[in-house]
C-alpha cells in the first residue's frame, strides 16, 4: 500500500519530527516501498492466533516498595541541556 | 610466551592468574594495537586508557596480595556505544547524544568490572542499533578488517571489527534482529546472542524492548562462553530477566556431539542464497555429520514472513522507545526555540539520522489509529506463528544449522540508497529474535575473495550451552577461527 505525502507529513508531525521538503519526499517513496514488502501480512489467516508482545511470559518479579539507596544526581543533572538548580529548564510550554 | 595481544581472553586470564603477565601489560599491548590498527579499520570511537589501566592496576594488586581478582582479571572487554559505563560517553553513533555521559554501569558493565574486566573502549554502531552495516553511524565508516572496501556488518560492526582486528580479544554487542551474529559472519568471528530475559538490558539503550538482548564477541568457543557466564542471569533491574538458574557454559559445552539431532530448515537455502555460502554450510554440517550428529532437514513455515513482521513490531517499538529523546534532559538541545513544542520537533530533527527517522515513522505510522490493527496487531500475531514454528522443530531437533548472512560482506555504499535491500541481509537472524531463542555465528570458511563466512546455530530457549557445545566441537575439528586478517 502507497502511503501519501501528506500522511508523512502527518505522521511526522505524530513523531514529533519536522521533515525537510526533499525529505517528506523521500519519505513517502521509501516507506511505501518498506509497506509494500509487509503487505503479504494481511493475507495470513490469523483467527484464533494470539498476538504475542513478548516471547516468554516471565512471572513478573517485584520488589518491594522501598526506596533503594540514594543517587547521586549530579551525573544526571550534568546532561541536562539547561538547567536551574536541580530543575531541567525548558522554554516557555504556554504562551 | 605467546605475545600477549595475540592471547585469547581465557589465557589472558591464566597467565595473569599465574603472574606470567601483568594485567597492565596486557592493557598496553593491546591498546598499542588499537593505536596501530584503527587508523584503518575506525571500529572505535572512544577509548578508556585511564579507566582501564586504573582497573588494571587494581586486578595486578589483587594478585600480588592472593585475593581473588575475577573470572576475567585482566581481559580487555570493548563495549558498543549504546551500553552504559559510568563516567564514558554512550552516544548510540547518534548526534542527539554526542556529548552524554552515563551517570551509571549498565547491569553487564557492574558485573564485568566484579570479574577483573578491563572496559577498553567504545565501538562504532548503526546509530540507535538500526542498520546491518555500521554505515548508519554519525561519526565515522568501520571498515572490515578483511576488505577494507567492505562492511563490517552491523549494528554491532564496531564490536565485531575489533576482535577480528585483534584490538580486544572479547567485545560485547547487542541484537534486536542480528546485530551480533550479522557482523560476526561478516568479520569472521563468534558472536552469540542469548535468550531473550537470559541477561539483564538493564543499561542498553532500548531499540526493541521485546527483541533486544547484549551478546558476546570472541574468536573461540570457549571464549564466548566465559563472556556470556560473566553477564547472564537475573537483575532485579529488568523485570524481563529470566529467573532460571544459569548453567556452567565452560563445562557444558565440553559434551561430544554423537546423538544430537540436527535440523536444517529447508526455506533458509532457497534463492537468494549465494552459492559458495551454501557450499560451505553443507561442509560444517558434514563436519558434524562426522562426529556422529543427525542431521534431517525440516520446515519452519513461515520464515518469509520473518522480515516483515520484524519492521513492523521492532520500528513500532523503537518509535515509542525513541519518544525519550526530546532535548529535556540530556541529548541534543536545538538552540532558540520559541516554545517546547519546537524545541522538541527541532532538537529531533537535528540530531536523529535519515534511518533513525525512516523507522520512527514506520513505528508511528503503525501504530497510528486506523492501522493499529491491520499491522501491528497483525504483526504481533504472525509473530506467534513464527515462534510456534521454532516450538514444534525443536521437539524433533536440538539445534537448527543455518547461513548466518545469505552472503559474504558487501561493499561500503552498496544497500545504502535502498532500505529495503539492507533490510534483506537480515533474513536468516530475524527468526531468532521474534521467538526469543539463543543463536551464535561461528566462522565456517571463506569465499574466493577471501571474505569469512558465517555458520549460524539456533536452539531451544535457554540452550545456550548446546550452541557453544556445537561450536566447541566445530573449532576443535576445524581451524577457520584461527585465520586473521
């Protein structure tokens, strides 16, 4: 299936990307050629198939609700791009 | 004595033990090597003298003093770019972490340093673990150390490049649809990839949560199997860590082939594989055939559907995965954003590459209401018909012998402009992810042009033993993994 440009656009804009003008061309020719390759998909019989998310169902293994430890958050804080404190800084969210 | 750069890990760690060699002195020959080599081959790109030498200096004191100094005293380990060591950049070959530094030791990192490991660098990766070439890296091309006009494979190509340099007798990687075993074939050496949940991703930065696992690269067998006992087993910081007791690999892998029933799909040697690989893979399987296994062919249905399946559920993933990467706190920042909204798109947009993009709008697109079902519920359904597949082969085989790569290394810049090629060379490790069992590559001869070939082992969950009992047997009988470049 051929996917539009303007799906990419849209798509793009869903994934939080901004593409180029050459790339949402470029896009939209390559990720059509990718769907066309997944498309025999649609013609397996699946009735009665159970999806599976993950390939071995492991018990899960919680710990307990403690605090483990304190770290030391001067390595996290140090690749914060910006910063006030021990706050990440970012720009204004509401105008 | 042998130089002690051309020693393999598990020497290292005897001659160390028995104070034939420093651990330091071992450090330096091979760094000196990197230093020589890599000028070429760019399969690193950052060393970690420093740390190394300071962990060097300790295991030589431990030994000096009688204490126990690990499983590994004194083995340089290198380690991809997309697994944590505190205080070292774990960039992914993406410029949206160019200048991060990981505040913590992945689970693996902590376990190897526990064991008298030396970290000895950073290798070169598909940026985000997403390519089969290592042509995908923002920084640098690792050329195969064989040709240098070809890849190395990928994603873990920086890692496999390495060992089979000679930089670093062991390396880890990682593999979400054969980004250990890929390499491995195409650099000649062995590189395993465990069960999913058989070692912790506590530290690994997600590509595919429920496909990705870290894996060991050596030369030998042997090797391999001291390197995956130093990382498996449960942490309580991957709920997805498998709780079932670890075996001795080292012991187990020592038992003889005679009985094991072997099986060879046949949909793994239709068209599309070339010849000489074909020739040399029906030669490992006589090898075997020889030391008394059965070997029968079999069917696993539905192999073509591997691959689509594969770029739907890993990309679906990795979009979400991905979603972390926002310039907040810590990557890639775009300077002078009026707002957060274009700060994110902009900081994205700046710092992923063309692939990375081209898979986080697959993920989204299909995960995006209106195809949720028709491809990515569809997907995760053929995921359980390929899995089952694996089920019902294994209850008449103990392992399944296929090619690794349906062909030798291709040429740098060969499947670069068509994603859909590039995606194809990674028809035969795919499976193997999708069901979440063990497989490793092991080096079974060379093509006319003296390109290494790849021999690639599958069993059931949690049977890493018998892959590295099969290889064993393999490398004593046969000396491709002796070659070097």
């Amino acid at each position: 299936m051929a996917i539009t440009k303007q799906e990419v656009e849209h798509v793009a804009r869903l994934a939080r990307l901004e593409l180029k003008e050459n790339e949402s061309e470029l896009f939209t020719e390559q990720l059509s050629q990718i769907l066309a390759q997944v498309e025999k998909l649609k013609n397996v019989s699946t009735e009665n198939v159970a999806p599976c998310a993950h390939p071995f169902t492991v018990k899960d293994h919680w710990r307990e609700d403690v605090s483990s430890g304190n770290r030391d958050t001067s390595g996290i804080l140090a690749n914060a791009p910006d910063r006030e404190e021990n706050l990440f800084k970012v720009p204004k969210v509401i105008e | 004595m042998t130089p002690a750069a051309e020693l393999s890990a598990c020497a290292i760690v005897k001659n160390v033990q028995s104070r034939n060699v420093s651990a330091l002195a071992v450090l330096d020959a091979f760094l000196e090597k990197v230093k020589k080599e890599d000028i070429k081959v760019k399969a690193f790109l950052s060393l970690n003298e420093d740390q190394a030498r300071f962990a060097a200096e300790s295991v030589d004191e431990k030994i000096s003093k009688g204490e126990p100094a690990g499983d590994l005293a004194g083995v340089p380990i290198a380690v991809k770019d997309n697994i944590c060591v505190q205080g070292l950049n774990a960039t992914c070959a993406s410029k949206i972490l160019e200048n991060f530094i990981s505040p913590y030791d992945a689970t693996v990192i902590a376990k190897l340093r526990s064991q008298g490991a030396l970290i000895i660098g950073k290798t070169n990766m598909d940026e985000f673990a997403m390519g089969s070439s290592t042509e995908n890296s923002a920084f640098q091309t690792t050329c195969n150390p064989w040709d240098q006009n070809r890849v190395p494979g990928g994603s873990s190509g920086g890692s496999a490049a390495a060992v089979a340099g000679g930089m670093s007798p062991l390396a880890l990687g990682s593999d979400t649809g054969g980004s250990i075993r890929q390499p491995a074939s195409f650099c000649g050496v062995v590189g395993l990839k465990p069960t999913y949940g058989r070692v912790s991703r506590y530290g690994l930065v997600a590509f595919a949560s429920s496909l990705d696992q870290i894996g060991p690269f050596s030369r030998t067998a042997e090797d391999c199997a001291l390197l995956l006992q130093a990382i498996c087993g449960q942490d309580p910081m991957d709920s997805t860590s498998s709780p079932l007791p670890v075996p001795n690999f080292r012991e187990e892998m020592k038992r003889p082939m005679e009985g094991l029933r072997i099986g060879l799909p046949r949909e793994y040697f239709g068209d599309g594989l070339d010849s000489e690989v074909r020739k040399l893979i029906m030669a490992a399987v006589e090898t075997f055939k020889v030391q008394g296994a059965q070997v029968g062919e079999i069917s696993l249905p539905h192999t073509d559907l591997a691959v689509p399946v594969y770029y739907i559920l890993a990309p679906s993933e990795a979009s979400a995965n991905l979603a972390r990467f926002d310039g907040v706190r810590y990557g890639h920042r775009s300077p002078g954003a009026k707002n957060l909204l274009e700060m994110v798109e902009k900081s994205r947009s700046e710092g992923f590459g063309p692939e990375v993009k081209r898979r986080i709008m697959l993920g989204t697109y299909a995960l995006s209401s209106g195809y949720y079902d028709a491809y990515y519920a569809q997907a995760q359904k053929v995921r359980t018909l390929i899995s089952e597949d694996f089920t019902r082969a294994f209850k008449e085989v103990d392992m399944i012998l296929t090619p690794t790569a349906p062909t030798p290394a291709f040429r740098s810049g060969e499947k670069n402009a068509d994603p859909v090629q590039m995606y194809l060379s990674d028809i035969y490790t795919i499976s193997c992810n999708l069901a979440g069992i063990p497989g490793i590559s092991i080096p079974c001869g060379f093509s006319q042009n003296k390109l290494p070939v790849g021999l690639q082992i599958l069993a059931k969950p949690f049977a890493e033993s018998t892959l590295l009992q099969a290889a064993y047997a393999y490398q004593k009988n046969t000396n491709w993994h002796l070659q070097v470049p």
